[in-house]
C-alpha cells in the first residue's frame, strides 16, 4: 500500500509518497501510519496535511452457480485509491473512494465443460444477431426519413410554383416522423452496446459502465417504441397527442422557471454553503432545491443550521428555503399543471369536434380518388416484382382517362 501526502511547508506545496508496510511487531489491529513513517524517518505534522491518498491493490474472485448459463469464474483485480481531503481545514475531512477494475486471466485447474462453451457460442450468435436486425432497421427507416424529405422539397416546390404559398412549418413536419427518428438512435445505441458486450463477453475489454449505459439506453427506448403502436387505437393515443400538442407550451414554461431555479440554486451556494453541506457545491444545492420542490427531505434541510449558529444565517436560511418552497410547490407546480390540463382539454374536445387541419392536410384531401383507383396504377408492371424498392407508382395522364366522350375505337 503506498500513502501520498501533500504538505504546506511555508506556503510550499511538498508531494512525497511513501510505502505503507506494516511493522513486523505490530498486527492489524494496532495499525498506526505514523509509526510506520517515523520507521522510515518520515516525519511532518498532521495539522499541515493537506491531502492523503492510499493506494492498494485488491484480487477477487467471482463465482457463479452452477445454475448460472455461464458457470466459469471471473477473476478481477480493483485498483483502489481512498482519499481523505483536508484541503479546507474547516475540522471535517470528506473521505472518497475509487476503484478501477481490470479483469485477470484465472489460473488453475478450471473443469470446463462443454455445454459452457456451446452457451457462450449461442450468446455470442444471438449478439450477431441483434447487431445484423437493428443495423437492417436503420438501414430501412434512414431510408424512409431520406425518401420523406425528398418528398418534402417535391410538395413545397409544388406549393410554390403552382399555388404561390410557402408551406408552413407545422405542414413540412409531417414529413418528419420522430418514431423512424427514435428508431434510428435506438438502432445506433444497441448496436455499440452489442459490441461491447462481445468484447466483454470475449474478456478483450473491461468497459462494464459503457456496456450497461448503451444497453440499458436502448431498452428504455425500445419500451418509448411501444407507444407508437398503442397510438393506432383512439383511446390510448390521448397521452402521445397531449405530450405533442403541449411540448411548445412546456418548454417555454419551463425556461422561465428555470431562472428562478438557478438564481436560487446560486445564491444558496454562496449564503448556504459554508454553513450547510446540502449546499457545499453547485450541483448538490441543485439536487437540494429539487429533492425540496418534489416534498423530501424538508424538515432535515431546515434542521441542519441550529438556532446555535450564526442568527443573520439562521433567518436568512429561514426566508430562503421558505420563499423557494412557497413559490414552486404552490406556483409554479400548480401552473406547470395547469398547461398540460389545459392542452389535455384541447385534446378531447378535438376529438368531439376534429381536429384542426392545415393547408397540406386540406390540398391532401381535396382528392376523392380511392387508393386502388385505376389513376394510381402504372401499365408496365415489369420490374416490380423482381425489385420490390425501385418499384413506384405513376399516375396515368388525364388524357388517357376514359369518360362518356372517349371513343371506344382508336
């Protein structure tokens, strides 16, 4: 075990390691640093210490039951670094831990049997597997999304040249479908967690967290996917239709509540801060104020600064965390609810009395042709069924559409 210290020596900052072996007459539970530093003529004064790391190795072992689809055992190795920081001198040393893992090859008399090997060969398939299905899903909705927008420059060229209008916004985003888009990031997300996991699974790579975060990541939006399906029915679509229809109005509601936030997350780490430990940093003040805005942990946060301590601080904290209680739990909470409710009203009178359409939507329904009419199909079928992507449809020429004056023999 190696121990670094760093020292204030007349305003000089001195860093010296040292190796930590305990003394062969003393056992573990008499261990002392300090006698095993003055044993190596090591001596400074505690009061100036600044930092301390120890640094030390661990093995383990993990074993798994027989039970278990994979039933070898794992060997790893932590790195681990315990830091005891003093750099305050404020009487409270905060103490942090890390540790890096690194798998070993274990050695030994390993009983390998042959069903473990046929179970890692079937992971692994079924991970080449995944990795060819989600890379032909991107593959099709990129070319759907292509095809869209393609589409798109057609409609709005069309709406330009023969009706003289620019199409608004809201009608070119109807040419964006955000489910291909969750699609394609889901597709992208599980296919690199695939491939670490069959690094991890072939011990090339001890990138665990990366693993879990991009396979995890692509489960959530696999279950968000879901969602689309459930839109295809009328009573369970209402919850996809609000959270569209009441985005805008969220997201500018929440940047206003937002400079409130910060400008009370702020000032309670500069007042707050030195004299309450919710309040130390930044992004513990922030996840203070937003434990407080959701009902947790309200009487620990006014108890923490007693009456013993400085009375300007003591009411100051007083007004402060009741201001901020005050004004998001009953005001802005409230008004939050009230946009999603009002657009929920929306909703449902929409679906009594229709839904608004837009210029696109009109132009679209102005054809009263049906889909298997005889306009939309093409003479020359060849090519179609050899091809299934290049085949497109193209509507016949008005002129050579039959009506009462057409003449039966040409």
């Amino acid at each position: 075990m190696i121990g670094m210290f760093l020292l204030y020596m007349t305003f000089i900052l001195y860093v010296e390691c040292v190796p930590l072996v305990p003394l062969k007459n003393g056992t573990m539970n008499n261990y002392s640093v300090k006698d095993i530093l003055e044993s190596q003529n090591v001596s400074f004064s505690f009061e100036r210490l600044v930092k301390l790391e120890l640094k030390f190795p661990l093995m383990t072992i993990h074993l798994r039951t027989k039970d278990a689809v994979l039933d070898e055992p794992d060997c790893f190795q932590f790195d681990v670094t315990i830091l005891y920081d003093n750099s305050g001198h404020n009487g409270e040393v905060p103490i942090t831990i890390k540790f890096e893992p690194t798998t070993l090859e274990c050695h030994g008399h390993l009983l390998r049997d042959d069903d473990n090997k046929s179970a890692l060969g079937g992971l692994m398939a079924f991970d080449v597997f995944i990795i060819v299905i989600s890379a032909l899903s991107m593959t099709l909705c990129i070319r759907s999304l292509f095809r869209a927008q393609q589409l798109k420059a057609e409609v709005v060229d069309f709406f330009l040249k023969r009706r003289g209008k620019k199409l608004s916004v809201y009608d070119r985003l109807e040419f964006l479908d955000m489910w291909y888009v969750l699609i394609v990031i889901n597709d992208i997300v599980t296919i690199a967690g695939s491939a670490c996991k069959l690094e991890l699974e072939n011990k090339d790579s001890n990138n665990y967290e990366n693993a879990g975060i991009l396979l995890g990541t692509g489960s959530l939006f696999v279950w968000f996917g879901v969602l689309r399906y459930l839109g295809f029915f009328e009573k369970y679509n209402i919850l996809i239709l609000t959270m569209k229809r009441a985005s805008p109005n969220i997201i500018r509601f929440l940047t206003c509540a937002m400079f409130f936030y910060f400008g009370f997350t702020l000032c309670g780490w500069v007042v707050l801060g030195p004299y309450h430990i919710k309040f130390r940093s930044v992004s513990t003040a922030s996840e203070c104020l937003f434990s407080l805005v959701n009902g947790d942990d309200m009487f620990v946060t006014f108890s923490v600064i007693g009456e013993n301590a400085n009375p300007v601080i003591w009411y100051y904290s007083r007004i402060f965390l009741y201001t901020f209680i005050s004004l998001f739990i009953y005001v802005v909470l409230s008004l939050f609810i009230a946009v999603i409710m009002d657009t929920y009203e929306t909703i449902k009178y929409h679906y009594e009395h229709g839904f608004p359409k837009g210029e696109l939507m009109d132009f679209v329904e102005q054809c009263t042709d049906e889909v298997t009419s005889s306009l939309y199909q093409t003479e020359d079928h060849r090519g179609c069924d050899t091809n299934i992507f290049c085949c497109c449809c193209q509507r016949k020429n008005p002129d050579d559409i039959p009506n009462e004056y057409t003449s039966l023999i040409r």
